[in-house]
C-alpha cells in the first residue's frame, strides 16, 4: 500500500506541474520572464512524425518556441539540448519549481528495547493501524505510524491514541520538487526527424511537446 501511496503522489506532481506549466493564467517561475501566449497542441515527442515540415510554413507568423518537457533532472534536460544542438538548433533550458502541500510523519519516539516496541506495534495494530518498527537511525525502536495529508488528521489520530500512554512526534515533509524545459527557437520540430528523432525517442520516451510564444535564443 505504501508504493501505491507513493506512486499516485508522483502521478499527481507531475500532474498539476503540466496544468501549471501549460496555464495561461499562471506562468510557471523560471519561464514567466521568457515565454507568454497561447499554448499549443500537446504531443508525446514520438507524435511528431516525418510530416513536421507542413507546420513548419504555419508557424513562420506566430513564431512559437518548441517546448519539451517535463525533465526532472537538470543532467536529462541538459542532455536532451545537447543532443538537438549538434545539428545546429538553438534552445536553452528552463527550470521550474513546483511547491505542493506538505505532508506529516506520525511516530512512535524511540523506546527503551526492541522487545517493547514489538508490544506498541501489537497494540497499535489491534487499532486497525499500519505500525511499524522502525528498525535503524536515531529512531531505532521507535514505531512508524506512516504518512498522513493534513495536521488535522495527525490531531485526530493523536486525539485517538491519547489513551495510550505513548509519545507521538511529528515530521513535516515537503513534497516540492524542480522539473526542467527545453526551449527551441521556431521552426527546431521540423529538424527533429529521422535518425535524430528515434534517439530522442529512445533516450526521453515520455517527454512531451508543445508549442509556445517565447523569446527567440539569440
């Protein structure tokens, strides 16, 4: 249940980092100083096709950077404008940072023998509760409660257990991350096919692209 947890958290970051991205509204930090207009349509790098040079006479009047994104690295992004350079597009990268809600570790402080905290886990159990003995570090004998989205929940729990003669603590845990762009100057989608593209494809299988109003890389 913890990687399912843990899997739907990094589904709905990169989520509400791409609505954020591609808002009108809301530019994301990083990119609000160079990029303005409407956005594009939005295709997986392996949409492209062969057939990218019929938008290329379209786009001539808007002159619309190509986006590509997200990375979550800076060395990927980094990469990906190397690879695209070498046939003399120019880009540049971007970074953005997300800020999400903080979430809350509930634990057990660590007690006096493993024996015990065996006893508490046993206990916390019979509550129909996810304990853990956390079995090394600092908190050694000390026992996870997991993570909880919200203080009042972590109140409602300790409101729950206050019965139970334990010492509950607390760690706020921050869920924030930077993800990474490349901007190329219009007309770059045209370029990106044959040999080129399949080792995009081949190295960024699930970067995106799409098309917006940007400043030009000198």
């Amino acid at each position: 249940m913890r990687w399912v947890f843990y899997a739907l958290l990094v589904i709905n970051a990169v989520f509400l980092g791409w609505q954020q991205f591609k808002s009108d509204g809301s530019a994301p930090s990083g990119i609000a100083s160079e990029v303005d207009g409407s956005v594009g349509s939005i295709r997986l790098l392996s949409e492209l096709g062969d057939n990218s040079s019929v938008y290329l006479g379209q786009r001539k009047d808007t002159a619309k950077c190509d986006v590509y994104g997200p990375f979550f690295s800076s060395t990927d992004s980094r990469k990906f404008l190397q690879m695209v350079k070498k046939t003399g597009i120019k880009g540049r990268q971007e970074q953005e940072q997300i800020n999400l809600k903080p979430y809350y570790w509930l634990y057990v402080a660590p007690l006096s023998s493993l024996k015990k905290a065996e006893m508490v886990v046993n206990r916390l159990r019979s509550y129909q509760l996810n304990a853990e003995i956390i079995t090394g570090g600092r908190l050694k004998n000390g026992v996870s409660l997991g993570n909880l989205e919200s203080k009042r929940k972590v109140e409602q729990l300790q409101g729950r257990l206050s019965g139970m003669d334990l010492t509950l603590k607390t760690q706020e845990k921050s869920r924030d991350y930077r993800q990474f762009w490349v901007l190329l100057n219009p007309g770059s989608e045209a370029l990106l096919k044959g040999g080129l593209q399949d080792r995009l494809i081949a190295n960024f299988p699930e970067i995106f692209h799409q098309q917006k109003v940007c400043k030009p890389v000198a």
